[in-house]
C-alpha cells in the first residue's frame, strides 16, 4: 500500500519498469533499501527494441544475480561486416579475443521480453520492493526532505507514493523529465527506420554473423539473434511514409529485398524514429534521470540499452552511501558528471557508423567504400567494437592516474570453498582495495584501515598460485588465467582501489600512495567520520 505521511515511506521511487528501470530497482532492493516502482502499462512491451548487450552490461546482470540465466539466453555476437555498394566487405568487426577482460563475452545478442521477466521475477523476491503496474505518474513535487508522485491507476484511483528521491527511467517521452522541464540538446541525427524480427524454421541458413548492408539503393542491418531469432533493421528512404511502412505486405516486400524468407515467420515488427538526443540536466534535487529519459543513441553501436544500464549501475551504489550516511548529497552530482560526457562519445561514434551505413547518395558511397577498403588493407581500421567505449575521465576517480576511470577486470577465480567463478560472485557491492600479492595490503595505515572499515570496504589479494582463503577481513583467491597479473604488471601498479560499479578509483605503487588514494576518497565521498583519525591526502 502506498502511503502518504510526513517521513517517506520508500528510499528511492522509480518511474518505468523497463529493463533500465527494473535493473536500477533490483540493485536497490538487493542493497536493503526501500523501492516503489510505478509503471504505465502492465504488460512488458511486445515490439522489438535492444538485441545487444556488452560485457559491462552482462557485468551488472550478474551483479543482481541474473549470471546464470544470461548464461543461458545469450548467444555471442560474431561480428559485423560493412558491405559497400558492389556487396564486398569494406568494414569489419571482429569479436574480441579471449581472455575476456570482464569475464563475459564481450559482445553478445539476446531477446529483450525474457530478460525483462526475469528482472520482474528478481525484484518480486524482495519484500521491501513495491511495483504499482499500470499506473501512471500524474504530478510530483518534491520538498527538502522527500518527492511525493502522485500516480493514477487505470481504475481512475490515486496513489501518492513519498520517498527520499525519484528516479525518472520512463523512456524517450518521460513523464518526469517534462515534470522537471528539462531540455533535450539535438545531436543532429534523424531518421526512421524499421526493425522486423523474425523466426526462422532452419538456423543454419545464413551466417552467425552480422551485416551492415551499405547500399544507397536501401540500407540495411541482419543481427542474428539467440536460438531462431533473425532481426533486420531497413532504412525508410526520403518520402516514404513512416505511418504506412509498418503494414504487414510493406514489411514483407522489403524484407525481400534483403533475404529468401520462406523459412521467416514474422515475430514483430515496428518503425522507429532513430534520434541522437542529450539531456541538458541529469538532476533536480531530488530527481534524477536516467536511460532514454535523458539521453537517445541511434542503434549502430548496439549501445542504446548498455548506456541506460551504466546510468544504472553508477547511480545506484551512490544512492546507497549517501542514504546510509557514507557520502555526502553532493556525490550524487557525479553522477551527470560521469556519465553525460561518456553518453555524449558513444552517441557521436554511433552517429558515425550510422552515416557509413545509412548515406543516400551513391557517388559519396563510391568514396566511402574505396576509403574504408584502403583502411582495411593498410590496418588502420579499428576492428574492436569496445574500443570505441570510452573510460571515465571525471567525477569521483583518481584523475591523474593511469588506471582511474577505467574498467577493472573481472578473472576467474578459485574460490575458497574449491570452487571456480566469475571475481564479482565473492564481492559485495562495495569500494575493494585489490592488490597482486599479500604485502602491499600490509601498506595501510591504521587511520586508512580504520576508515575503510567504516566505509564496509572490502580488501582481496589475487595470486597467480597458491591457496584460496578468506581471513583476518582479507579475501585471498587464486586467478585461472593470469589476467589481473598481466593487466597490473602492464600498469605498473600494485594496488587498485576499484569503485562499487567496478570502475577504478585509482592505482597505487608503494605505501604512500595507497594512503593518499583512501584520503582522496574519503575526501570525494565527503565523508565526515568524526570518530575516525584523518587520512592524510598528501605525501
């Protein structure tokens, strides 16, 4: 029952139970905090939106639990092949070798409705977990204390749920951000395109791989998705339509133009507006946005769904510290710090592929085709997709060091009950000081040992060899393939502070360094642990 007294009766509120909205609320509520999640519609939407995720997304499932199904209903994502005018290759993405920095298949495709049933069946498990379905949000305010929203159900009755802060996940026509008046900044992309997902009868009729068909004529992207799901994505061309592109005999008259489909039964199909959009604030006091509430990416990257999945992750665990009293309110604007400018480099790299695949006119295609073939051949070409996802190079991080604002690998580990798994599966989603050997954890002081405790940081040795174990408030564990070892030998550090979203604070190289790291975080959070001795920040 919602409730409407003075004190707020949940931590955080959350509009849309998307796969965004749904992912934030499961961190929340696997945390202990209090969350009621309001949702417009009661069913999960049945036209076709994301089919790929990353690794760093797959990182944050796995967080909240969900490691073993995506386990199961993912397929790997084999690469992608531009074909220029004349049919022939002239781009080309290729999987990431392993070892797997992250732990996870870098680059992977999966159906969006059963990931997000999954993620409602997750947060269901949680008694401190409200979801008001079908119920549109109507009004909010907010005072120095809480935001009430006020919500209507279809029924026509009213429900007012307070809390301590509201969260907008509520997509590309978000009820909250128009409550904020918030602005969208245009960055010049707009076009509409249809996206068709079908079933195929026999699998192994096309390539496990992706196509960017580059043709001026009609341009077009086949995605094969896990088990008997083939998507295509087509390029509306000037004048036609985009109310009348969507009826059944169009969509299979340009699916034609790209494929046999004898053996496709049509699952889905819908035209979509593909934009390039920012918005111009992240927060309100007490309101935040995230996911395609505040900011829109043309698909070409396959990043639309993995930046809301960020806004997610970086948000959450900051909620957290400041709610239980470890950071002060200000942290909370980190988070736009963080996340608009990374937001802003993966929409300008998708913009760009975009153009490669979707430009019109064929003496410009000519030109693009011979340039990116003459990349190619002299292997100028990047042929990575995550090389074009950007560190962090703001916010709550160690700014000058080499390994802040990056992600911190995540190896296979020897676990001390004997078992072998993923490094996240051991942690708690808390700060860690992780360090290569046994000594430099000795490197603590008494004032920084005493301080992270307080903050309930964690502190893990990885070895290369030896035994697991857990002792003394240290987590020792054995790695399988020696990529923690090579990536902090490669950085020449040893010691890493890594942030809860898994992102790195900073490195250290000797005693002094790792003492100041834990002053400067400290001093980030706006921690005011009167009891505690300071931590010196400087040498």
């Amino acid at each position: 029952m919602a409730l409407s007294a003075a004190n707020p009766a949940y931590d955080a509120a959350i509009v849309g139970l998307g796969p965004v909205g749904a992912i934030f609320a499961n961190l929340l509520a696997q945390a202990g905090l209090s969350v009621a999640v309001v949702e417009r519609v009661a069913d999960i939407y049945d036209k076709p939106r994301a089919i790929t995720l990353d690794h760093e997304a797959l990182r944050v499932l796995q967080a909240i639990g969900l490691g073993d199904f995506m386990e199961q209903a993912i397929a790997p994502h084999n690469g992608s092949h531009y074909l220029g005018v004349d049919g022939e290759i002239i781009k080309i993405f290729d999987p990431m070798p392993p070892p797997f920095p992250l732990g996870w298949i870098p680059n992977v495709t999966f159906v969006q409705p059963d990931l997000e049933q999954a993620l409602r069946d997750k947060l269901a498990d949680y008694p401190h977990a409200a979801v008001y379905l079908a119920a549109a949000g109507v009004a909010l305010r907010q005072d120095g204390d809480a935001v009430t929203l006020t919500a209507q159900r279809e029924s026509g009755e009213e429900l007012l749920i307070r809390a301590h802060y509201l969260v907008g996940c509520d997509g590309a026509n978000s009820f909250v951000r128009k409550q904020l008046g918030v602005g969208l900044d245009d960055l010049a992309f707009d076009e509409w395109w249809m996206v068709v997902d079908t079933l195929t009868s026999d699998p192994a009729r096309r390539p496990a791989k992706s196509f960017q068909y580059c043709w001026p004529s009609r341009p077009g992207t086949f995605v094969p998705g896990p088990r008997n799901l083939r998507r295509w994505e087509i390029k509306l061309l000037p004048g036609e339509d985009p109310g009348a592109a969507g009826a059944p005999d169009n969509v299979v008259k340009l699916l034609k133009g790209f494929t046999d489909i004898s053996d496709l039964t049509i699952w889905r199909s819908a035209v979509y507006r593909f934009h390039a959009l920012l918005g111009q604030r992240w927060r309100d006091r007490r309101v935040l946005l995230m996911g395609d509430a505040v900011h829109q990416t043309p698909p070409f990257l396959g990043q639309g769904l993995c930046a809301g999945i960020r806004d997610a992750v970086n948000l959450a665990w900051k909620l957290r510290l400041v709610l239980r009293g470890d950071a002060d309110e200000v942290l909370l604007d980190s988070y736009e710090i963080e996340r608009k400018p990374h937001v802003r480099a993966v929409v300008a790299s998708a913009k760009e592929f975009g153009k490669i695949i979707g430009e019109l006119d064929p003496g410009a295609a000519a030109e693009r085709d011979a340039r990116l073939r003459a990349e190619l051949k002299a292997g100028t070409a990047e042929t990575i997709r995550q090389k074009f996802i950007p560190d962090l190079v703001s916010g709550l991080i160690a700014r000058d060091g080499d390994l802040a604002g990056r992600l911190f690998v995540q190896p296979h580990v020897r676990a001390p009950d004997g078992r072998t798994c993923r490094l996240d599966d051991l942690l708690k989603p808390e700060f860690a000081i992780v360090t290569a050997a046994a000594e430099p954890m000795a490197w603590l002081s008494d004032a920084s040992r005493a301080a992270w405790q307080h903050l309930a940081g964690e502190r893990v040795v990885i070895t290369a060899s030896g035994e697991s174990g857990d002792a003394g408030g240290i987590l020792s564990v054995v790695e399988r393939d020696g990529l923690f070892a090579d990536w902090m030998r490669h950085h020449g550090a040893a010691a890493v502070i890594v942030r809860p979203d898994r992102y790195v604070f900073g490195a250290a190289g000797n005693a002094d360094e790792l003492n100041m790291l834990v002053g400067h975080l400290l001093e980030g959070l706006g921690a005011r642990h009167q009891s505690l001795p300071a931590v010196p920040v400087t040498s």
